[in-house]
C-alpha cells in the first residue's frame, strides 16, 4: 500500500517562477510592494472609466484637463463686480465680465445683480429695464431682456406716483438671469446693463455710490451641455 509523507519545508527558499497557481492571500501582500510602484502606474493608459465615491481627493499631481463630465456639471465659474456709478438713457454699463469658454457645444450661464436707480423729476412715472449681452471676436452676440415689449418700451420696472417730485426715488438690486445655450468656444463677454428709458420719461442710474447697494456682479458659469 503506498503511502504519502508530509514534508516540513521549514526554511527553504521558493523561486518565484516555481509559483504557478493559486492566489496569495491579501494578509500576504505587504502595502510596501505596491505603493512603492505608485510612480509607474499610468491609470489612464487604457482611457478606463472609474467611479469615484463622495470622498475622493486628488493630490496637487492630478489633473483633470482630459476628463469628461456628464451634461449639467458646472465645469468653470468666474465673477465680477463693479461700483462704477454711470447714469443716462439707452444702454447704461453696469458691469462686464470675460470668460474663456472651453468647448463650442457647452452653455453659458450668467447671473446678474443690477444695483439700479430712478428718479421722477417733474414727471408723474418712468420707466426703466435691464439686460445681459453676449460679444467678442467671432462670437454672435446675443441679448436677453427679462420682459417683453409693450407701450412703454422694454422696461420691466416702472414708477408712478400721484403727482411730480424731483424728490421721488427709487431703485434697489435687479436679478437677471439666462442660459445661452449654445455657446462660442474662446473668449465670451457677458455685459450687464441697465436701460433708461428716455430722458422725459426717466434716465437710468447703476451703482449709485452714496448706498451700500452701490454694487452690480456677473456670475458666470460654463455649463456641459
């Protein structure tokens, strides 16, 4: 009858090459053999797709300049602010800002705060509005206006009162926003301005200086479409 011999190997060396199957435990692999290859590994040698978990950091080598994210993530933001005090009819500056648009097929989204004034004078109401436009080189400039035309012009803030005053005033922070959708790859300028509407019926102010209000900002944000 045969029989089988256990044998101790107690400390006898094992080449590598002789380790043809099975699988070593995770207890058997020292942290020290792989993180001392960390400098060699090219995740993205492949273009693999990973899930990162809601606790992800990057270290100050990571760069995201090839990444490609899904539709609706904000992928820059810039802002700009102005206490630039400008008075008059038509179209009145109340703050700019430039952003460089990354891709052609993405959105553009700008926010807008216009620190506006009225004053009625001898009149008994006027009328005044705002807008956001586009421009730059090659860009087709856009223009958004928050209300639609009607007797009184473009306006959407209006002021009356029951007789005439030179010390009848208003005025306070318009919100204005839009999605030009789509956008222009390179450099976009987003003007906010406020509109007076004539000089009988009202001249515009922005950014009146002698109010804490006195500010106007831009918003604006590049959006994957």
């Amino acid at each position: 009858m045969a029989t089988t011999k256990a044998t101790t190997l107690g400390h006898r060396t094992i080449p590598t090459s002789a380790i043809t199957s099975g699988t070593f435990a995770d207890a058997r692999i020292a942290v020290s053999n792989v993180t001392q290859h960390e400098g060699s590994i090219d995740a993205l040698a492949s273009n693999p797709t990973v899930t990162l978990g809601s606790n992800t950091t990057f270290g100050s080598g990571v760069s995201l300049a090839n990444a490609t994210f899904p539709a609706g993530h904000v992928i820059q933001v810039v802002t700009a602010n102005s206490n630039t005090e400008a008075s008059g009819t038509g179209d009145v500056t109340a703050v700019s800002k430039t952003i460089s648009m990354s891709s052609s097929s993405n959105k553009l989204y700008a926010f807008g705060m216009l620190s506006w004034e009225l004053t009625i004078d001898s009149r008994s109401q006027v009328f005044g509005g705002a807008k956001i436009v586009t421009s730059g080189s090659g860009v087709t400039a856009e223009t958004f206006k928050p209300t639609p035309a009607d007797n009184t012009g473009e306006t959407g803030i209006r002021l009356s009162t029951p007789t005439s005053s030179s010390s009848w005033k208003i005025g306070g922070l318009l919100p204005v926003n839009f999605m030009f959708s789509p956008a222009y790859a390179g450099n976009v300028t987003v003007t906010l301005y406020g509109m007076g509407y004539d000089t009988f019926y009202g001249a515009m102010k922005v950014n009146r200086n002698d109010t804490t209000h006195g500010h106007s900002n831009l918003i604006l944000m590049e959006v994957v479409a």
